[in-house]
C-alpha cells in the first residue's frame, strides 16, 4: 500500500539521550544503520529513505520513552518538555509533508501540561496531539507514580478536548520498586514482552472507569500495539465491570468500555504485525478504531510494511487502517503544513486489475506452476 501514515515513531534528543537512555535490542552484528541510538538521532537520512522504499508518507515522531514520565524532578521534566517541543518544531518544519509532531509533556501539574500543550498546538508548527509515557514518576525515589484518571488531571484533559489534541499512551519502564518486587527475577517478562502492555491497559482503563472520556466528550486516545491486549478481553471486561458491584465507578452506567472504541479510543499496530490479532481487533471494536504504525525504531520499517502491504484485508479496511482513519482523528495532518488528503483504495495502490489479466486467477499467472514466492 502507498501513501501510509504511521504514529508511533521514536527520536531522541541529542543532548538528552544518555539520560533517557533507549531500550531496546541490536543485533550483536548490526551495522550502524541498525543501531538505536544512531536511528533514534536521525530523523532526515535513513528514516526517510526507509520511508521511500517502503510506502509510508508521514510519520508523526514523539520523544522516546521514559521521556518527560521518567524524571521525577518536575524542573527537569518540565525543562526536558519544552526542549523536546522546540527541537521537534525544528525537525518537523525542516520536512512537514513527511513528518508531524507529538508534544512532549511533564505531568507533574496538570495546568502547566495543559499550557505547554496549548502552546505547541496553537503557537508552534506541526504538532497535531501529545504522547504520554505512561505514569508520570514523582518523589525522591523515583518511585511515586502519578496516574491521570485523578480528577485533579481534569484542566489538562479539558484543554485536550478543546485543542482537539488526540493523546497518546505510551509505555514506559516501571519504578525501581515496581521493578525490584516484580521484575527482577524475570526481567525477560518485562518490557515489550508483557510489562509495557500490563501497565498501559490498566492505564487506559482506569481513565475510561474515571469517566474522563464522559466529562470531557471531544477528548480522544491512543495507544499502541494492538490495543496492549485489550481487544481480546473486551468481553471478560464488559462482563466483570458489574454496576451492582461497584456503584461508585464514574463512567457512565448506560456504556460499555467498548463503546468508546472508534469514538474516542483508538489502537495502533505498532509493533504487533500479527494478522490474526488485528483480525480479533477490528471484530471486537471495529476497523474505525485501528490505524496501521511501526514503533520505529524499536521495530524494523520493512517488516512492519511488508506485513501490512501482504495482508489478504479488503481494500477498503486496509486503506483505511493505513491512512484515512488516521486523518480523520488528526485533522490538523490535513492543514498547513502537511496538507495531507483522505485518499482511495485505488490512489493507494490497492484492488484493481493492474496486471492485465484474470484467467487463472488473482494471485498466480500461471495455471500450473507457482510463480509467488513460498
């Protein structure tokens, strides 16, 4: 498929990148274009070359995790979110057909969040929503984890909502304690493997049973790989969240956590190239809740759109998936200074007779021998 949008892109800041050190693995023989490090740092050389080879127009880029989240200090986080959004403004107005921004954010004062994204989306260029890496860690340890369904959080989530700012929900690695009591006798289980999922669903959830997503109605989110497993529980969800049991939960009483999906909630692919699993996603909230990313460059640009191209999906879905419905959450993508379009299966590069002939089907040429690969 042509013309791709993808949203859950990584860089890094030079002058930051020791102390938000990058997670992630390279193969003991990689050449320096695979290293981490150096992909995170770049953003105008072999990621756009990537990008040429393989399909994907946009990239909406945000700051690697922990980010702002994990400094405790809120002078340094706050300092961090400001540096972060100007050097990204920089970036970004250097190539706005090719890429957007996501504001990065300290939440340790909601009200201060809320103005820095104000100034990103109507004093700055190219930004579109913020990225948020999970709990924001706090105190002197480290170890305090601020959560955003608090209703103190409400005066960033309305100014969100009135931005019409989509935000993001990204993991990020957990405290020390967290990290001391449950990981470190099986690190192997913690991070991409099972950690980040864990953490960012109860995440999500807990702003959902909140009623953040009532209170504040034009207020959207995101998160990334598939849901972080919550498509495939949507069901024992609905099911165990029993009104009769808990008749403080805030979220409206008449909904379902699945009623928000294609609304106000969405997923990406990032990182999950798993057909079946996208299959089990849109069944339970719909392919109007999906949107296609890679999770560069944690995750490899040709093996995410090499999948995705390959999918046996209709056209309509898939475009959508790829494209559209990304641009319909992101209309500032549609602006100056990216001027991005809604665009058809067909100007995508997908359905049609383009090879010029049918008679032994759609798929192979020839009646007798394959001639696709195995």
């Amino acid at each position: 498929m042509h013309f791709k949008i993808a949203l859950e892109e990584g860089f890094a800041l030079p002058s930051s990148l020791a102390q938000n050190s990058p997670i992630g693995f390279t193969p003991a023989n990689a050449s320096p274009e695979e290293h981490l490090s150096t992909n995170l740092l770049d953003i105008h050389g072999h990621r756009l070359r990537q990008m040429d080879e393989n399909g994907v127009e946009l990239m909406i880029l945000s700051l690697n995790s922990a980010g702002c989240q994990g400094l405790s200090d809120q002078t340094a986080a706050e300092t961090l979110s400001s540096s972060a959004n100007d050097y990204l403004e920089d970036q970004v107005m250097k190539n706005p057909k090719r890429f957007a921004a996501f504001a990065a954010l300290s939440m340790h004062d909601p009200k201060q969040a809320a103005d820095e994204l104000t100034r990103c989306m109507t004093k700055k260029k190219g930004f579109v929503g913020a990225l948020l890496n999970d709990f924001q860690s706090s105190g002197p340890n480290g170890n305090t984890m601020l959560f955003y369904d608090h209703p103190r959080y409400d005066v960033f989530w309305q100014a969100a909502a009135d931005l019409r700012a989509p935000v993001y929900i990204h993991p990020r690695t957990p405290t020390p304690l967290i990290n001391e009591q449950m990981w470190k006798d099986r690190p192997w289980l913690n991070l991409s493997v099972l950690g980040f999922a864990n953490r960012v669903n109860m995440h999500l959830l807990a702003i959902i049973t909140a009623g953040v997503l009532d209170r504040f109605p034009d207020l959207k989110l995101v998160i990334g790989h598939m849901g972080e497993h919550i498509p495939f529980e949507m069901y024992r969800l609905d099911h165990k969240l029993d009104r009769a049991r808990f008749p403080n939960m805030k979220m409206r009483k008449d909904k379902l956590i699945r009623d928000y999906f294609g609304e106000q909630v969405f997923i990406t692919t990032s990182g999950h190239f798993s057909t079946p699993a996208l299959v089990c996603s849109i069944s339970e909230i719909g392919s109007k809740s999906c949107m296609f990313s890679i999770d560069y460059p944690f995750e490899s640009i040709p093996n995410a759109c090499v999948w995705y191209d390959e999918i046996q999906l209709n056209q309509h879905d898939l475009v959508d998936i790829g494209r559209n419905n990304c641009l319909r959450l992101f209309p500032k993508l549609m602006q100056e200074p990216h001027n991005l379009s809604i665009k058809s299966a067909w100007d995508c590069g997908i359905g049609g007779l383009r090879n010029g002939e049918t008679t032994y089907g759609l798929f192979n040429k020839s009646f007798n021998h394959r001639l696709m690969k195995q």
